[in-house]
C-alpha cells in the first residue's frame, strides 16, 4: 500500500513541475516579437481608453456637465484616432482606409448601446471600443 502512495506522489510531483520544466527548456526557442516602440504606442492608448472611461463615469455621477463633457471626450477621440493612426503606420501590413461618408450623430455603438452624439467619433464614449464604419 505504501508503494501506491508513493507513486501517486510521484505523479502528483511530475503533473505540478511539468509546466515549469517545459517552459525552461522551451522558452529560448520562442522569439520575442514585441518592439518597446509599439508596446509603448499600446500602453499611450490603454491609457487613453481608461482616461475615456473615468471622464464617463464622472459624467454618469453628475460632476460634469454635458458640454463638458462632450468637449473633453472629443479631445480623447481625437487623441485616440491619433494613436491609432501611428499604430496602424507602424504595423507591417498596413491596410488602406477605405473612404466612407461622415455620419451624422446618432450612431449606436456596437458594444454596449451607447447612442453617440459627437460628429465623427470613431470611439465610444461610453466603453471605449472602436466604432464599425
């Protein structure tokens, strides 16, 4: 009996360790692709997205008005466009934008619902996802 036990621990060791022992001898042959420059473009945009975030909630908690909050939001979509551009620049297969006609305001968002009333947001002001054309 005491040989079963000690055979079930033995697995129990190869099951827990085996992850760890694939990753040491295989982790060098998987190349690192990330450049510090692109990483750099994506955390500016997270940051961006989060900013997009904090300013509806505080319009959603009454601390902004609407105008207010319509200005500041239109500064961050417009940053973001920005930031997407130099990402989508920087990217090696880069896809030609097809030309679309400006949309008057009142498009939804196709995330969460969010009626968008600024003229030419490419962004939701409510979640942050990027606008279908």
């Amino acid at each position: 009996m005491d040989y079963l036990l000690i055979f079930f621990y033995i697995v129990l060791v190869g099951i827990i360790a085996s992850p760890f022992v694939y990753v040491s001898m295989f982790a060098k042959q998987i190349p690192f692709e990330t450049n510090p420059e692109s990483s750099e473009l994506f955390d500016r945009r997270d940051v961006l997205l989060d900013n997009l975030k904090d300013l509806k909630i505080e319009f959603d908690t009454g601390k902004l008005t609407e105008p207010e909050f319509k200005s500041i939001s239109s500064g961050l979509v417009k940053e973001l466009e920005d930031q997407d551009k130099k990402i989508s620049s920087g990217a090696a297969s880069q896809v030609t934008a097809s030309e679309s006609k400006p949309q008057l305001g009142g498009k939804f968002c196709h995330n969460c619902g969010f009626k968008i009333e600024i003229f030419g947001a490419k962004f939701c002001p409510e979640c942050g996802t990027k606008l279908q054309a």
